[in-house]
C-alpha cells in the first residue's frame, strides 16, 4: 500500500527549507528521507512521533499527514 506524502513534503520545506535539513534534524540521511517519502520503506511508530514533533504536528492530524493512501 502506497501513501500520499505530499502534505508532509510541503510542512517539512515550511519548517525547514529543504529535506536535507529536516533528514538532518531528523538524525537520517536525505537517501533515507527520500526512501520513506517515495514509499519504498515504511516510516516507524518512533519516526512518526519525532517527526510530528520536530514539525508541530498535533496528534489528531498524525492521520492527514502520514495515512493518506496514494490515489492512483
């Protein structure tokens, strides 16, 4: 099953400019980064969690970010 990241995309360049800095920040390299928004490795349970901090995501929009299937 695919997701839709895309609203995670736009708020990590409106936090942090770039996914270079946001993988920084996140402790994971860009390749690593890219990976898991282009759907070929899952994000974990404590990846979601430091990411919904790192971006001021509150936990009644985890959803919207992070379970949005890809429409195809």
């Amino acid at each position: 099953m695919a997701f839709n990241y895309n609203k995670l995309r736009g708020r990590i360049i409106e936090k942090y400019g770039t996914q270079g800095r946001f993988a920084k920040a996140m402790g994971v390299s860009e390749r690593t980064l890219s990976l898991k928004l282009n759907n070929k490795i899952f994000f974990s349970q404590d990846e979601i969690t430091k990411i919904s901090e790192l971006l001021n995501i509150a936990s009644n929009e985890i959803q919207v970010y992070f379970f949005e299937k890809e429409v195809q």
